[in-house]
C-alpha cells in the first residue's frame, strides 16, 4: 500500500508537469491574443476595393447593354466599406492601425507596473474577456451597418489598451517556471506562437473576408474569449516550492482519520500539495526597472526591429493584393509565409544565441541580413521567387523581435543586479515590449502616408529602420 501512495504522489509534485502546462498555456493565450490582432489586415482590401476595375466593369456593361442607368447605379459602396471608399483610405487605414498601436504603447508601460501587484491569472483573464468583447465589436459594425470612423476608432483604441494585459503577463509567467540554460531557445519555441497566430488569424479571417467580413472579428473575439476562461480556470502563475505531505508516508492512524469515529472504517488519506509560503519582494519602480544594464538600449532596439514587423503584419495582404492583383482571401493566405518564416528565424535566432551565449551579436547579424531584403519588392521577383524570399525575410525580420521580447527580456527581469527579486519581470517586459510598440504603432503609420507615394518608398523606410536598430548593437554588447 505504502508503494501505491508513494507512486501516486510523484506526478503530483513533478515540476516538469507544471512547467508544461505553463509553455502550452501560456502559448495558446497569446496565440489568441495575434489571432484577434490579425484581421484588420486581411480586411483592408475589402473595405476599400479596386474602383477602377469596378468603374471599368460598370462603363462596359453600360455601353453593351444600351443602359445608361447601370452606370448610375454604381455607388461608392461599390468600391468599399465608408469612409474607407475614398481616395485617401490608405491615410485613414493607417490612422486605424496608429490608434490601436499607439493605445497599446502607452498602456504597456502601466500594465507591466499593474501586472507586478495584480495576480497575474485575474488581469490576464480580465485583459482577454475585455480584448475579445471589442473584437466582436469590430465585426458588429458591418452586421449593423456603422459607417462612422470614429466608432472603428474607439473600438481600436479601446482593443489596444486592453491587450497590454496579455504580454507581460506570459513572459513573466513563462519566466518563472524556465530557467537561464535554455532559455533561448525555448523562448524560441514559445514565441512562435505570434506567427501561428497571425497565420490562424489570416485563414480565419480570409475564409469570411469576401462574404462577411463582420465575421472575420467576430470568430477570433469568440476564441479569445474562450481562452480567457480556459486562463482562469488553469494557469499557474509562478512556480512554488512543492512539499508533500507526511501523510503520504507515514503510516496511517487515528491522526491521519479526520472527523471519523472510531468506529468507522478507516479511509486512505489523499496525496496533498501544501505550497511553501515565501515572502514576497517589494515590485521594482519603472526608474528602477530603467537603470537595469541594458533595458534602455534593448528598448530603442526593438522599436526600430517591431517598426518593420508590424508594417509588415499590418500592410503585407494589402501590398499583395495591389501588387500581384490577387483577391482579399488568396493574399491572405499568401501574407502566411512572412509568419512560417517568422516561426523558424525565432527558433533559428534562440538555437544560436544559447550557443554564442551573445544575445546582442544575434540580433546584429540578422538586422544586419535583413535590411536589403525588406528593401525588395517580392511581387517584382517573379515566379516562386518572391515566395521564398517571403520566407527569408520573415525569419531575418521576426528572429530579432522575438528574441528581444522573450529571453533577452527573462534575462534582463532577473538581472544579477536585481539580487534575486523575479518581481522586476513583468515591469522590465513591459518597458521593452511598450517601447517596441511606439516603432511598432509608426510603422503602420507611416506606410499608410508613404504608400500614397507609391510602395519604393514603403519599402525605403523598412530599410532605413532596420538599420536604425542595428546602430544601437553596439550599446547592447553586455548580453
């Protein structure tokens, strides 16, 4: 009996459990949290059609048909979704991504400080419910037919604020159950989850996009929202010091008998988990998170590295469906490379950075590499050509991004000069991924203003800021 019980506690106190809940977990949360950022990209082409090939289409149906009246009865609703339907709908496209991006910004630099006195399992599950409800709303304004921009704008704005819970809380998660060895390239592996969210988002929101695109929101607001409870329910926010019961092994008596008489038959006392109390650390200021080595220069790095990320996540369908002629859902679908790409250069990006044991140096050779790549125009290489570089630049662009938000980040949050206080975690990521998400909140931006100007120049500025990034390694050679 003695060997039963023993054998029965084990998988109990295994902390290999624990920690593989917590990658999984944490890995579908913040799948969930892309996967709802990624339809306004496949959308853009929907809510602002080719008018000229409509106009095209409408003068020659017209002139065979002897009917002046068709011509019209082609409205600006043919051409797009108002107010998207007018000439300047890159500016306003881009005024919508700048209003999510921009919110999610400033409120990453409070979630990290709200997410070290919070739990992390309540303001995550909160932050994911709120995130998923302004999803659906998004989607709701072309199943009520709302054509006003500043509507979409709230919504947007409303949406990024809310998402900043997701980040600094899985990092920190993650963080606590994961030690330094590895951790790049588990970081690595983990991160990719951003790529298979955009690339769930792309199919989801492609197979809706040219029938209903309100559904394109709608679907990925539910699965987040799914996944808010499924938080709740069962993340396990930092790793404990697990200690098993005595009743496990010792032998059983009236002691081990609660509320029985003597009398009764006596019943085998259950494996229990007691969780060692500790006390808890003071949480770090946000001026002491910035004197960290290296939070600093990190930060003005990644927000020239997730500048051309996010120009690419936001602007990719769009530039596919003018360039190569392609309808909303086949450029959606194809946009998925970038993020295949993306998947392999985090891992990539880890591997080698674990075994340089140089973080900085890893991040500087694939900036390095991927500027002349961003600067190419895919659709001109012709053939599969463009595919494979497609590929290419979603791995030189996304391998420095991922690293820096994931173990560069972990290893800042547990800086030897912290003296062992993990609380600086949460606050740490939040500086650096909130710094990320101003280049991030500009890209798009500016893609939006420049794009008018023709592509070349697009691409001039993704060039331009991967080069910005790779200017402050230097500054970064402590990791």
């Amino acid at each position: 009996m003695s060997s039963l019980i023993s054998q029965s506690c084990l998988p109990v106190c295994s902390p290999f459990r624990y920690r593989a809940l917590t990658f999984i977990l944490t890995f579908l949360l913040y799948t969930s949290f892309h996967l709802s950022r990624k339809p306004i990209s496949i959308v853009k082409s929907e809510l602002h059609k080719n008018c000229s090939a409509v106009s095209e289409a409408a003068i020659i149906a017209s002139s065979s048909s002897q009917q002046p009246s068709l011509l019209s009865l082609h409205t600006d609703v043919d051409c797009g979704w108002k107010p998207f339907d007018k000439s300047n709908y890159k500016q306003l496209l881009g005024a919508m991504d700048y209003s999510f991006l921009c919110a999610y910004a400033i409120g990453m630099y409070l979630s990290g400080i709200i997410g070290e006195r919070l739990p992390i399992r309540l303001y995550l599950t909160v932050g994911m419910l709120a995130s998923g409800v302004f999803t659906c709303l998004f989607g709701l304004g072309y199943i009520y037919n709302i054509h006003n921009l500043s509507f979409y704008i709230f919504v947007q704005v409303a949406n990024g604020l809310v998402q900043t819970a997701g980040w600094p809380s899985v990092v920190t998660c993650i963080g606590n159950w994961f030690g330094k060895g590895r951790r790049g390239l588990i970081m690595g592996l983990w991160n990719s989850h951003t790529s298979v969210g955009n690339i769930l988002g792309s199919l989801i929101a492609g197979y809706w996009v040219s029938s209903n695109w309100g559904m394109s929101f709608i679907v990925p607001g539910l699965i987040i929202i799914i996944m808010g409870v499924v938080c709740f329910l069962f993340l396990i926010e930092r790793k404990y010091s697990f200690i098993i019961s005595l009743l496990c092994s010792l032998p059983q008596s009236y002691d081990t008998e609660l509320l029985l008489p003597r009398e009764s038959e006596r019943i085998p006392m259950q494996p229990v988990v007691v969780v060692k109390s500790e006390s808890e650390p003071s949480a770090i200021s946000f001026m002491g998170a910035l004197r960290i080595p290296g939070v600093v220069e990190f930060s003005l790095c990644l927000l020239f590295a997730k500048l051309v990320s996010y120009t690419f996540l936001f602007w990719l369908p769009l530039y596919i469906t003018k360039a190569a002629h392609l309808d909303a859902k086949k450029a959606g679908d194809l946009s998925t490379l970038f993020d295949v790409g993306g998947i392999v250069g985090g891992v990539l990006a880890g591997v080698i950075s674990d075994k340089l044991g140089k973080r900085a140096t890893t991040c500087a050779v694939m900036l390095l590499v991927a500027a002349p790549t961003v600067s190419l125009h895919f659709t001109s290489l012709g053939g599969a050509g463009w595919l494979r570089m497609l590929l290419v630049c979603g791995g030189l662009v996304n391998g420095p991004y991922a690293l820096i938000t994931t173990a560069v980040s972990a290893d800042l949050g547990t800086h030897k000069s912290l003296k062992g206080n993990a609380r600086a975690l949460s606050t740490v990521t939040a500086i650096i991924d909130g710094t990320g998400s101003v280049g991030a909140a500009l890209g798009p931006l500016l893609a939006g203003l420049l794009s008018a100007g023709g592509w070349d120049q697009v691409f001039y500025m993704l060039m331009t800021a991967d080069f910005l990034a790779l200017l402050v390694r230097p500054l970064t050679c402590i990791i």
